[in-house]
C-alpha cells in the first residue's frame, strides 16, 4: 500500500527481483486459506458473468466429476458444537479438515456471491468451505428438531447482526458479548446428530434425532391414535380470526381495503 502499486505491478515486481509468490500472469488469483477453508478473488473473477474455471478450486471436485455414488455421513453435536463425524469423537480442529476432504470429494462446499465489503465496495467472491456449509446445515436442521418457533424465528436476527459484527471486526464489543449471551443459552439443549447424503454438489439432509427434540410423532401422525385433540382446534380457529372480523365488521369488509384493485 505504501507504494501504491497495482496487482499486475506487484507480479511483475516479484518476477523481476525473484520473489516466490503462487501469483502469477496465468494463475492470478488472490487466495485465502485458514481451517474453514478458502477464498478467491481477483483476475477474471472481478467480472461477476465471468464463470469460475476449474483452475478456481482445490478443495472441492466439479460436482459433474464427482463420484456416481453418494456418500452419507453423521454429525453429531453437544450444546450447538460438532464433536463427532460418523461416530468418531473429534476436536474441531481435526473433524474440521476431515469433512473438509469428505464433502469436498463430492463437489459439496462452492460459494459464488457478491458480497458488500465494510467500506460500501461491491465485490465477487469465491469461497471454497466443504465443512462450514456442512455443519452449518446440519445444526441449523438439529435446532429446528429442539428449539421453539418463536427462538428460531428471533435468532436468525441475531444471527444477521453476529455475522455481521464478525465481519466488520467487531469480535471484542459489547454487542457482541451480549448475543454470545444469547446463543449460549439457545444451545443448551443442541445436542444429538444429523445424517446428510452428499452427492455431486448438493447436501441433503436424510435424518436428524435428538434427546431433547420437541418433535412428537404422537401430536403431528395422521393416524387415529393421535393424541393431538382435534376438537380444540374449533375454538382455536374463532380466536385467531377474532382480530381480522372485528376489523372487518368496522370497516365494511376486507373490500373496503385501500389497496387499489388490479386493473
């Protein structure tokens, strides 16, 4: 930045006076690597109609290339966090690369976005992140079997604004302590495994179970035994329209709306 050089300048540069860099004419590509994963950016794929060559990937195969089989694997979680995959007991910092190799084999973890840097930039993205995506689907599917409806639907407002002050590098604020706050006590009861089949790019979720899931197979079957009574739902339904007919007996109907007709 201090000699405000350009990329193509600062290749040159490094050629010139024989510095190593994996950026070349032919490959030149500004990549980022850590645990999750990777990103990619620049050259050609500053053009955002531009589609992304094979040459782009390395840890994900072309999901037409992948195998013909479809692979399953299990994840297990405790209070929100991945501690297993197929049944192995892993710290994350191996179960993390591993699905990594796994999901990546199977063409499973390609990101193309367009995405809003902090400084009001617009700028192409390629992310490479076989097991973030995986996880992150899997316990998304684990909390839907075990948190209540209304928790789900607030946190995916916190869940925007955590991300966002992650990206923005607001990891050490106030805010931020207070949603981790937040989450913590989401995640007490996170805890069982989900089964996905990847196959050829896609990640599907096959099966989930949970000690502490709110599902009843007894309240939600269509079979006779069910134990959900069926006789409140009468009154249920006369509450809940309550509102709307009172409305509708002031203001002479739902024809009298100001939304105007189609014409």
């Amino acid at each position: 930045r201090d000699w405000n050089m350009s990329r193509p300048e600062e290749m040159a540069y490094a050629e010139e006076h024989g510095i190593p860099v994996p950026t070349t004419r032919e490959s030149p590509y500004s990549v980022d690597q850590n645990l999750w994963g990777r990103s990619i950016e620049a050259g050609p794929l500053e053009d955002p109609d531009h589609e992304p060559t094979p040459d782009v990937f390395e840890l994900t195969a072309e999901p037409e290339e992948a195998p013909d089989e479809p692979r399953y694997v299990e994840l297990g979680f405790e209070e929100g966090l991945p501690t297993s995959l197929d049944g192995e007991e892993l710290a994350l910092v191996d179960l993390i690369p591993a699905l990594n190799t796994i999901a990546g084999a199977h063409g499973v973890g390609r990101i193309d976005m367009v995405e809003d840097r902090l400084v009001g930039i617009k700028s192409r993205e390629i992310y490479e992140a076989p097991a973030a995506l995986a996880i992150i689907q899997a316990h998304q599917e684990l909390e839907t079997l075990t948190l209540t409806k209304d928790t789900l639907r607030f946190k995916t407002t916190i869940e925007q604004r955590y991300a966002e002050l992650t990206y923005d590098g607001l990891w050490f604020t106030p805010l931020k302590l207070a949603l981790d706050a937040f989450v913590s006590e989401t995640q007490r009861t996170v805890t069982g495994t989900v089964r996905l089949k990847l196959y050829k790019g896609s990640s599907t979720i096959v099966g989930r179970t949970a000690p502490n899931a709110l599902y009843s197979k007894d309240l939600a079957t269509y079979d006779p035994n069910s134990t959900f009574d069926e006789a409140a739902a009468a009154g249920f339904i006369a509450l809940w329209g309550l509102p709307a007919r009172q409305w509708a007996g002031v203001n002479g109907g739902a024809e009298q709306s100001s939304v105007p007709a189609e014409h």
